[in-house]
C-alpha cells in the first residue's frame, strides 16, 4: 500500500458582501481569525487562517468582497482582491442559500471563471433554509457556472463543513507542510487587535460611516509592573474618521458610545490574547483619507 500523498495550499472564498465569507472561514478554523459585520466591504487586510489535516494542509486567505470602488482606497482593495485570486489554487464562490442567485453573484461567477485556480461553489447558510428550497438554490447555482463542486454549509450549525474541507483538499497539488502544526494564522497579534476595535465601532453606526472608520494600533506592550501569575497587556489605539461629525458619532454623549465600542473590544481582545488587557482608546480625524495616498500608506492600505 502507499502512503496518501499529502496536500498543501491555499484557498479563498469570494462573492458578494454579506455572503458569509469571513464567518465560513472562522468556522473552518476553529477560532475568530476575521471581523464581521452586517456592513459591507467590512474585510480590508488580507488574513489567512491554517487548517491542519492528517494528509493536507490548507490555508484559508480571507480577502476583501469585491466590490465598485468608489475611493481610492475601494481601487486598492479590489486589486488585493484579483492579486489574490490570481495566486490561490482553488477558489470558493459564496452564495447564501436564503437568497435568490443574482447579478452580481454571476458577475463574480464570470470573473473568477478564467482563473488557473480550481473553482468551486459554496451555498452559505443552510440552516436559514428548509430542504426544498435548498435543493432548488443549489440547482441555480450550479447553472452560472462551470463548478469542480457545488458544496451546501452552515458556519452556524457546522453542517457540511468537513465535507468542504475534504473538497478543497483533494484539489490543492501535492505539496510539503508550509507551516507549524501549532499556527492558526500568520496575521500579526497587532494588525488583529486593530481588526477586532474597528468590529466593535462598526456596529450600530450610520450608514454613511462604516467605510471611514480605520484603526491603527500606536503601542501594545505587557504591562512591566504587574506580576507574572497577573499579567495584564497596555494596548493605546487610535480610531480615525474623515469629518468632525463622525467623531462626534463614534464617541457618542458624554463618550458613552466610545466606552461601549472599548467594553466590547476588550472582552474580544482578551479571548485573543489570553491576558487581561488596558485598553485607551481615542478618536481621530484625518480627512478624506480613503481618498489620499498619503494617509492610506499611512493607516496601512
């Protein structure tokens, strides 16, 4: 008998916002790797998580939803998007199962069709659905393409997840281990924490405000005073916004709404990092910054 060739590489979910990407992939991964939010366009970096399996090794590439720009940093984003694509060996498009197949999911469908990449399709959110109507979506589904597999999920309930993972596996090339059995991912703890404080501002805001809310992480050290069986992370960061009324938004009457976004971010970063955390918070302007090369080098973009 001979041993099972081992498998290796890289893998990303597409499709339009809302289509539950980053909540597929956190739910491949085990653990919370990728922000999400109700708003659109809420993933900008590129994250990728490792799935470790006894014959494969298969690394998630979380991205951005491609999207029309409407800034400068919207063009920067939907080039990271295509780089990406470009690079991956398989390509998963997303389609929730509790939603008509539309436009725009057969404009993506056209647009990853031509790669060198293994396309598959995912239909998102079973749980939302009865049988009946999943079986139809996955019949349209399967019509606006020419998919290698058409995989039904459920990040919520797990439904299907090991079968996709499967899937994915026995498309990527024969390949070493590229990485540590022990890592999730290779995004650094300061760009994630930076992540999960731009997820905590995202909600319950306006419309207009979502995509002018960035992060940046100033200073984030182990507290030098506290006692090893004690330790406690001091983590300063700021949050920029385009106008003086967004600021006011963000913070909120008497900072209400900063101490909220602060609460929520500090549970979210203590379970990433294991200790107790000092979060300092402060909102910033720094104008039309989607819209400057300048400054989005500066924030990162």
């Amino acid at each position: 008998m001979t041993e099972p060739v081992f498998r290796g590489g890289f893998a990303c979910f597409v499709g339009r916002p809302n289509a539950g990407k980053s909540t597929l992939t956190n739910a491949l991964v085990g653990t919370k790797i990728a922000i999400t939010s109700s708003r659109p366009q809420t993933t900008r970096h590129i994250v990728r998580g490792v799935l470790h399996r006894e014959n494969s090794q298969l690394v998630l590439v979380d991205t951005p939803g491609l999207h029309k720009p409407k800034t400068l940093l919207g063009e920067r984003l939907n080039d990271l998007v295509r780089s990406t694509w470009s690079e991956v060996d398989v390509v998963g498009l997303c389609i929730p199962a509790d939603e008509p197949v539309g436009r725009g999911d057969k404009f993506i469908a056209n647009e990853i069709a031509g790669l060198k990449a293994t396309v598959i399709a995912v239909v998102t959110k079973t749980d939302l659905v009865g049988r009946g109507q999943l079986t139809e979506q996955l019949v349209a589904v399967a019509g606006i393409g020419d998919f290698a597999d058409v995989v039904p999920v459920s990040a919520v309930s797990g439904a299907q997840l090991d079968v996709l993972v499967e899937v994915m596996a026995k498309h990527l090339p024969p390949s070493p281990r590229m990485f540590p059995d022990n890592m999730i991912t290779d995004e650094p703890e300061q760009i994630m924490v930076a992540e999960l404080i731009r997820e905590a501002a995202l909600e319950g805001v306006r419309d207009e405000l979502p995509h002018s809310i960035a992060v940046v992480v100033e200073e984030m050290n182990p507290d030098p005073d506290r006692p090893p069986d004690r330790p406690l992370t001091r983590i300063y960061a700021d949050i920029y916004v385009e106008r003086q009324s967004q600021k006011a938004i963000v913070i909120g009457a008497g900072a209400s709404r900063l101490r909220d976004v602060g609460s929520r971010a500090r549970a979210e970063i203590e379970a990433l990092l294991g200790v107790q955390v000092y979060l300092d918070l402060h909102v910033r302007i720094a104008k039309e910054w989607q819209r400057d090369p300048k400054q989005l080098r500066r924030l990162g973009f």
